[in-house]
C-alpha cells in the first residue's frame, strides 16, 4: 500500500540575533543585547533604553524604548520588568522588527535559528510522498532553500534541482525569506547529496540526535 509520509519541522530561535547598526567607537556595525535595560525617572516622565554591546570594541550604547513616557502610560508589571531585567521583555524587544524599524536599524537573524524535526532525517530513496508541514515559533525571516538544506541534508545545488525537476513542491521560491508557517511535498526516491560545512543546527524531538556542523 503506497501510504503517504508526513513530517512536522519547526524553526526555533537558538539566540538573540545581532542587531545592525554604526558603532560611534569602531568601524563594527553588530551589536549584542547586553540582557539589561536602563531607565531613568525625571518626576513623572521616564526614559527606558535597551542596553547593546558591540561585538567588535565592547562599547555600550543604547536603543530607545520609551521616550518622555509618563508612568501612568506603562502597566505596572511592564515597568517592574524593565527594571528586574527580565529576560522574556529583553528577548521580545531585541527580536522586535516594529523597534528596529522606529529606531533605524535591522536584526541579523545569521546562527540565531536552528530546525526541529518530529522524525529523523527523511529516508530519501523511499518512493512515496512526503509533507513535510514547516512551522516558524519566532519571526526569522529565513530563506525557504536553508531550511532544506538543514531539513533534507542536501547541498543547495541538490536542492534547487529538485525544484527545478518538481521532486520537491513548494507553495513560494526557494530563494525567498519567510516567517510564515507553509506546507512542501517530496515527491519520488532522491539520491543523497552530501551536506556542506556551515549549515544550520539541527535538532530531533524524540528521537537519536542527528548534529550537523553549526556556524
């Protein structure tokens, strides 16, 4: 009986990504959150500022959050966070694309994602179909071919063959960046093609871990 495979994948985040912009202090432009918040009280009105490193001299600089904000304005838990640094506000900011839009700068999402699988790696010489359904739990614009490579093991030429052959189906371009959740198929036995040095973590839920070499 040719019964079809399914399989479920999900994009996590492994790390907070890098946030680009200029150092005052050297020519770097990537910067870490530093886990921190600064705020400072003028009566009523409160400044709130993410605290950044910059991954090339160390210098501290800061991204506006509130600016002139009365207290009024913030619920009281939120307010309590900033202050207790709390890691999950930390973590919803820097990952925040409203804030780095507003501020001027840009996420580099590079070595800050990994794939989860539900099964191992597909068999590939087995004939019969497989959707694969590809879930995202943070907003990382990745590019569909990545998560391929990461899911399948196969290089990005092997990849972009099977497209072009229609083995593999895909409702948008390999080459286009999503964060949306989306469903492929595999269709027909695929020769394996050896994976490149430099791919992404990837991760197996319930079963015998699979590595592959990470940035």
């Amino acid at each position: 009986m040719n019964i079809d495979r399914k399989a479920q994948w999900a994009v996590r985040q492994s790390a907070l990504p890098m946030i680009v912009r200029p150092c005052p202090d050297c020519p770097g432009i990537r910067h870490r959150p530093s886990g921190r918040f600064r705020v400072n009280a003028n009566g009523k009105l409160l400044d709130v500022w993410l605290l950044l490193h910059c991954a090339g001299c160390g210098r501290t600089s800061k991204v506006p959050v509130h600016e002139r904000a009365h207290v009024s304005s913030l619920e009281p838990a939120r307010l309590v966070a900033y202050e207790a640094n709390d890691p999950a506000t930390v973590r919803e900011l820097a990952m925040s694309a409203s804030l780095a839009a507003k501020r001027v700068y840009r996420l580099d999402w590079t070595g800050a994602w990994e794939l989860r699988r539900d099964t191992p790696r597909p068999a590939l010489d087995d004939p019969r179909p497989l959707t694969v359904r590809v879930r995202f739990e943070l907003p990382a614009p990745v590019r569909v071919e990545r998560l391929l490579m990461a899911g399948f093991g196969l290089s990005r030429n092997g990849i972009r063959r099977l497209v072009a052959d229609a083995r593999i189906q895909l409702p948008l371009p390999p080459r286009a960046r999503t964060h949306r959740d989306f469903e492929l198929t595999l269709t027909g036995a695929v020769p394996l093609i050896p994976l490149p040095l430099g791919r992404p973590k990837v991760v197996i839920v319930g079963a015998t871990r699979v590595s592959s070499p990470t940035r």
